[in-house]
C-alpha cells in the first residue's frame, strides 16, 4: 500500500487567483481572432469563479466550473495555451480533492500544451512540473516526483534565479521527499538551503520558514544531531508563536514535536512543560491534530 504523504504543504490557491484573474484580462490581447469575444467571456467567467470557489474549498462548484471552461477553450484548438492554463487549474482543484490519478492527467495535458506554446524552458512548464511533483508526493510516488523537481529547479533557477521564494519551495519539496523516503542524507542539503533562501528574503519571523525548520530538524534527529534539531525546533516554534498565535494548532504542533525531542534528550522535565500547553491548546481547538501535520521526531 502507497504511504500517503501528510507533511508536504504548498497551499497554490492561496496564489493562483491573481495570476489566473490577470492571465485571463490580457487573453483577448495575447490570442489569435479565432475565439468570439462571448466565448471569451465564458472562458473567464468560468476560469475566475472557478478558482474562487477553489480558494473557498467548495471543490465540486470549482470543478464543475473550470470542465466547462476546458469545454469552452476546447473549441479554439488542441494547443491553445488557455486551455493548458485552464487544465493546470483544474489539476489543482482535483489534487486538494485527492483525486490524484485525476490531478496527474490534467497537469500531464497542460504540460504538453504550455511547453508545445510556451518552450521548454518557460516558467509556465515549470510550474505544471512543480505541480505535477507536488501531486506524485502527495500520492506518496516520491521517486516519481524527484524528476519533475529537477526539471523545476532548472527552469527556476535559470529565470528566477537561485535565490527566490519559488526555488526555495522546490528546495524544500526535494528535502520533504527524501525525508519521506527515509533518504536523510539526499534530504540534509536542499532543506537547509531552503531555509536559507525564506530566511534572507522574509526575514526570521515567517510561517514558510518555521516549515522548513522542522523538516530538517526532522532529518537532523534521525542523523542523530540532538542539539541541531533542537535548536530549529525551538526556532520553529517561536516563529509559529508569532505568526500563527498561541492558540493556534500549528503552534501546538511545533511544541509536540519539539516535546519529543526533548524526551530523547532526557530532558523530561522540559517536554512535560511543551506536552502540557500543546494538551491545553488541543482542547481549546477541539481539532485535534492539524491537517497535513508533521509527525513528532522519533
């Protein structure tokens, strides 16, 4: 049985409305005179509400929606770049559906499309690659997953350079799915120097940093480097203190990992402190682990 992955987050639609909302504004511009100005229309209408009810968890409302904008684009040819747009987005939305084998088709289809419109190397492909990676992993299919980050880091790196918060989340992708195949040693390098890149361009006190962090603690406890993974782990939750809140079962989770550590530190004492306020927050929250949480480092 496929190990589902619960520890990769990368959140796209937290990003993806402004690109699509922008993407479709300049479409009459950018595209041939083959699509009537009311199909168009439709094209958008569909593509935008879609993504909406994407960014506000109704799935069902969002994939209805983008199907007919699929239909819609279908109609101006096989390679029209709205089209591979518009099955990326769809891919998304079958992903946080976890209807992966769905997802895996739909970025397929738009990987074809963009680069067959866009070259190979343009940052459209990398982002279906980055998608498509992030689709294998979460299906657990983590070797799967390692080439099409490769394909990203290139495309990354070659236009927005090595030091940018897209390249990072490829850094820190590569680490999770090493980390996941209990691969710590491949895992080690591309979280640190994701760490690196959130922390020099956000500062210290940022949430995409705090993950990072406990990835590599996580990797530096199974290398057996205590004291290092204790250090990120404290850094972690301090972080997640600031930007998530006190109450809040991120933070909770930090301190639970944190907690564990500190029990194979023999510091008990510590770790009952940490297990005592994760416990109260819990119960404040009713919600029980957060989804998608890191288990405790062991």
């Amino acid at each position: 049985m496929r190990r589902k992955n619960k520890t990769i987050r990368y959140p796209e639609f937290q990003v993806l409305l402004r690109s699509v909302v922008l993407f479709c504004l300049v479409a009459t511009i950018a595209f041939g005179s083959e699509a009537t100005p009311e199909e168009i229309a439709l094209w958008q209408n569909n593509m935008m509400n879609g993504v909406k009810a994407g960014t506000q968890r109704d799935y069902t409302k969002a994939e209805d929606l983008l199907k007919k904008a699929v239909g819609v684009a279908t109609g101006w040819g096989s390679n029209d770049a709205r089209l591979g747009a518009t099955f990326n987005t769809l891919g998304l939305v079958y992903k946080e559906e976890k209807k992966y084998g769905d997802a895996e088709i739909a970025f397929s289809r738009a990987m074809a499309i963009l680069d067959a419109a866009y070259g190979s190397f343009s940052i459209d492909v990398g982002n279906v690659n980055f998608n498509l990676a992030s689709v294998l992993a979460a299906d657990g299919r983590y070797q799967g997953a390692l080439p099409y980050l490769q394909r990203t880091r290139d495309i990354y790196e070659k236009i927005l350079g090595r030091e940018s918060l897209k390249t990072a989340s490829v850094y820190c992708m590569t680490g999770d799915v090493y980390r996941n195949m209990k691969e710590f040693g491949d895992a080690e390098t591309p979280l640190r120097e994701c760490a690196d890149i959130r922390e020099k361009i956000n500062g210290v006190e940022n949430a995409d940093l705090a993950d990072a962090l406990m990835s590599l603690a996580t990797v530096y406890v199974h290398e057996g480097r205590f004291f290092d993974a204790e250090a990120r782990l404290r850094l972690a939750k301090n972080i997640r203190e600031r930007t998530a809140g006190v109450t809040s079962p991120l933070f909770a989770e930090a301190l639970e990992q944190h907690a564990a550590l500190l029990r194979q530190m023999k510091r008990d004492s510590d770790a009952i402190q940490e297990e005592t306020l994760a416990a109260s927050i819990r119960r404040q929250a009713g919600s029980g682990a957060p989804s998608g949480a890191k288990q405790p480092a062991k």
